[in-house]
C-alpha cells in the first residue's frame, strides 16, 4: 500500500472519528447502559391525506386509520392540515376541559368518554386549529407522587389524588417494578377521574431483564423532557433516570436552552423530575446517596434551574417523604408511592404521605402533606411479599396473606 493511500486512510479514519464525536457530543451519550440520547418524540402524523401537528400532545401507534394522541399536558392544541371529513381520539384530557375550535372547518360532535374525547368534523382551505381549555385555570389543586410501581398501589394513588380534590398527578417515576407493569401502568393511567403527566423514573428506563425500555415509554407515556404553563405556573418536565454526558446535550439541554427566565405570564416554575439533585441524608439507605450524582451533573442542573428561576423540585426516587432547601431550590421528595412504610411501621399506624400543591392567583403555589391512606388490599402481590422477605420482616407475610385472602 503506497504512503498516499495510507494517508487518505488514516485522514478518512480521523475525518469519521471527529464527525461521530462531535454527533455524539451534540446528542449525549446516556449512562448506565451506554446508548445516545434517544431521539424526540413526534408531533407530525399523517392520517388518511391530512397532516396533524400536535403542541402538549404526540401520536400514539395503534395500528388504527383514526388519528389517536394522548396529551401530555393540561391544555393541548391539535391543528389539522387537509380536506373533507376527518375523525379522531385524543386521550388524558381532564373531563371538564373544554373544547376551543379556531381556523377554517367544523366540528360536528365531541365524544366523551372517561378522560378520552373523540372528534368527527370537516376541514376546509386552511388550518383547523383543536385546542382543549382547562376547567379552571386560576384556581386548582395538583398531587405529586413517585415509586407506585403499577399494580394495586397505583390505582390507589391516582384514586386518593382525585378524593383529595386534585386536578391532575404528577408521577414523580418508577411504575415499573415487575414483569407487566407497563402494561398495568397505562391502563391504570388512562381509566384514572385524573389526568397524569410523567416523569421517567431508573425503573422506567431500566428494569432487570429489560435493559432499554425508553422507546416504550416515549411511544406509550410521553417525552422525556418538556414543559406546559398553566395558571401563572410552568412546570418543567426533566429526565434524570440516567445521566447525561456531556449534561448540556440531549432533549433536556435543548430545552432548558429554549426556555426564558423572562416569560410573560409565568411567575413561578416547579420542575419535577425522579432522582433528586442531591440527597439530603446523612446516612442513606444502603449507604449510598440516592441522587443523580453524574460527575457534577447534579451541581449543573441546579445552576441551570437556578438561572432560569426554577424555585421548586418535586422528585421521587428516595421512598421517604422529604422535604429541604437546596440552596435556593426547595426541594420536596414524595417517594411513597408504595405505601410499604405503612406496612412496617411498629407502630401499626399509616404513616405514608403524598405532596399537593394549591394554585392560586399571584400567588407561589402552597405545598401540603396529605395522608396517603392505603388499604391493605392495594398490597397483595408477590412484589411485596419478596420485599418484606429480603428485609428480614417475613413475619408480616403470613398476615399480609390472610388479610388479602379475606379481601
């Protein structure tokens, strides 16, 4: 091989080299589990020669000529490009929103059922624009809860939210315990009183046996990172199952990067996401902290959320209720989703908690504990049964089994 052809080898070598690192560089590289940030979820579909662009919502695939979505924030706009009749389904919409229909075309009728709205109407020359309004904007109430898992527990929490007067549920992540979840998880989602927005959660990501589950979750739930503005208040939506190199890359920094500090009519952003920035505890369970750590990750993210004048996070990941001052972002941890607190508690008294936040006008949103309430019967499955075995309390098993067998 001539010097020449050795050199244009090595210079093509070098050139693809550079070109991948620098994509890489750009997109992220997730770890654990060394992949590239996935890419983001669609907005565009096409149904039957009509063009749809959703804002708050993205296209669900299930092999159906109706246009299906699924909303991941309170008010969601569909436009639709196209001519002559057109018919579709968006669901977790909340059941007294309202729809506001703007451009050329007609709607013929809404149906509504559950949290599920579909639309028939006709198009015209230009845009029909579908935008659903929120009851009540001004005033409302939002519950906030991780590590459900997605069986009994779940439904009981979607369910005590709604009895505790809130308007939607923020899941702070980790339905995804055992072999099915996903599965139980949406259907828990979908025939909830209340809408949920969700965060990805290190189970969501990552369970034992199912090494990538993030394409599941973007093609089900939602994205990963987005944000949605309701009453005065944004809420930023990050993912911080894995960590991020190099952190600035990726979904989460492109959208931190288009979000503003100064933004007519927000006064006050909440960002919630599963692993807390830092870990309060001066002995964490297993001797590790449980936070996003990543190399200075953590000290990153809160600068960037700082600078945008993020002045509250919600997480989950720790399965404690807690609640402290990070440096200027009061951070709330409600991470008992499971309710297993009240199970080995010695007390024999329910002492697990979930978060609400209360909106009201020009004002910061006012943050309470409520009891979480859980029956017994929420917790018969073998998950717990193994949980309560592996931390030498195999003593409540024969218990938790007779009080499932008699419910």
């Amino acid at each position: 091989m001539n010097r020449s052809r050795r050199n244009f080898i090595k210079y093509g070598i070098y050139i693809g080299g550079t070109v991948a690192g620098t994509a890489a560089w750009v997109r992220g590289v997730r770890y654990p589990g060394l992949q590239f940030e996935p890419v983001d979820i669609q907005t565009v579909h096409r149904v039957n020669d009509a063009v749809w662009r959703a804002d708050g919502a993205f296209p669900l695939e299930i092999g159906s000529t109706v246009s299906t979505w699924r909303a991941h924030s309170p008010e969601p706009k569909v436009v639709i490009l196209g001519s002559g009749e057109f018919e579709f389904q968006i669901n977790n919409i909340h059941r007294q929103a309202t729809l506001q229909p703007v451009g050329d075309g007609m709607v013929i009728d809404e149906n509504k059922s559950g949290l599920s709205r579909r639309v028939r109407g006709t198009l015209g020359s230009s845009p029909l624009a579908l935008e659903w309004r929120f009851p009540d904007t001004k005033n409302y109430r939002f519950a906030a809860i991780g590590d459900t898992g997605g069986d009994e527990e779940l439904r009981w929490v979607l369910a005590r939210s709604e009895q505790l007067g809130a308007s939607f549920l923020l899941h702070l992540g980790d339905f995804n315990y055992q072999a099915g979840d996903y599965d139980r998880a949406q259907a828990a989602f979908d025939e909830a009183a209340i809408p949920t927005y969700i965060t990805l959660g290190n189970h969501d990501y990552r369970a034992p046996g199912e090494n990538n589950l993030i394409d599941v979750f973007t093609q089900r739930l939602g994205p990963l990172n987005h944000a949605f503005t309701l009453g005065g208040i944004q809420f930023i939506n990050l993912d911080t199952a894995a960590n991020t190199l190099p952190f600035s890359a990726g979904n989460r920094g492109r959208l931190l990067n288009r979000l503003s500090a100064s933004t007519p009519g927000v006064r006050q952003r909440i960002a919630f996401h599963h692993r807390p920035l830092i870990d309060p505890r001066d002995e964490p369970e297993g001797g590790s902290a449980h936070d996003i750590g990543g190399l200075g990750e953590g000290r990153w993210l809160h600068k960037r959320l700082r600078k945008l004048g993020v002045d509250t996070a919600l997480n989950g990941h720790i399965h404690m209720k807690l609640e402290f001052d990070n440096e200027g972002l009061f951070t709330y941890i409600s991470g008992q989703g499971l309710a297993h607190a009240d199970i080995v508690n010695k007390n024999k008294r329910q002492v697990a908690q979930i978060l609400l936040g209360d909106v009201t006008p020009n004002e910061p949103t006012n943050f309470q504990w409520a009891a979480l309430e859980m029956p017994l019967i929420a917790h018969c499955n073998e998950r717990l049964i193994k949980i309560l075995e592996k931390s030498g309390r195999g003593d409540l098993t024969k218990a938790l089994a007779q009080a499932c067998q008699r419910s």
